[in-house]
C-alpha cells in the first residue's frame, strides 16, 4: 500500500471501520493507513478520532476531508471545527479544513470553535461519555 497518498474510498459502497456505516458523505469522510499497510476508513472526523482512541496503533498516515473543497488534506495539518449545528454522519460535528481562515469563518458562523488534532479524543469522549 502505498502512504503517499489517500486510499481510495468507495461513497456508497465502502463501510466506516468504527461505526459500520455506509461511508457515502465525501465532505465527513477519513482514511488512515498503518505502517503494516493496514487501511482503515471513516464516515466522519468523530468516527476517526474514536477509533484511534480504542485502537492505538502506529499510523504511517492519517487524512481528512476538506469540508468545503473535499479535497484530501493531512490529518495533521488541517483545522478542524467543533459545532454541533453541523449535522455530520455519527452526530459529533466534527469537521476539516485545509485552510485556518475557512475554518475560523465557518466556525463564527455554524457557533462552533476551532480545535486542534489534540484535542478530538477529549470532544469525542465528551460526547459518548465512555471510551
């Protein structure tokens, strides 16, 4: 497996390694890839960031959807957004950006804040209450 770039996910057709979902919405979607070249793929940035929290693991690399572009962006690098207006796959309104700009724009106007990588297990485990 290349880890370089993205996996390719099937919309429609490929399932979310945490939730089971069908991934279909490109705008939420994650995909990882472990130094093993063990692909995992993701509904929503929440659904991410709970996986790894039950499943530590040594990820090679890890991207995200750009919610405005869908262009893939390094997990790390991105700005991610915590607003709970935003009606994302599994409800933890979680979503990336690319660009820190979008990001604090989108953020004054859905309500929600910018939070960094580091912060998503805190904010998933908030919202389910358990790990």
């Amino acid at each position: 497996m290349n880890t370089n770039s993205p996996p390719k996910i099937r919309y429609g057709k490929d399932v979310c390694d945490q939730c089971r979902m069908i991934i279909s919405e490109k705008q939420f979607a994650a995909a990882s890839v472990d130094r093993d070249g063990s692909v995992t793929k993701f509904d929503g940035v929440g659904c991410l960031a709970l996986y790894r929290l039950k499943h530590p693991s040594e990820t090679e690399r890890t991207w995200v959807q750009d919610y405005r572009t869908e262009e893939w962006v390094e997990f790390e690098k991105a700005f991610f957004v915590n607003a709970e207006k935003v009606m994302t796959p599994m409800g933890f309104g979680l979503v990336a950006f690319s660009n820190e700009n979008v990001a604090s724009e989108f953020a004054h106007h859905e309500g929600g804040v910018i939070v960094r990588v580091s912060n998503l297990p805190d904010i998933v485990k908030k919202k389910i209450g358990h790990v």
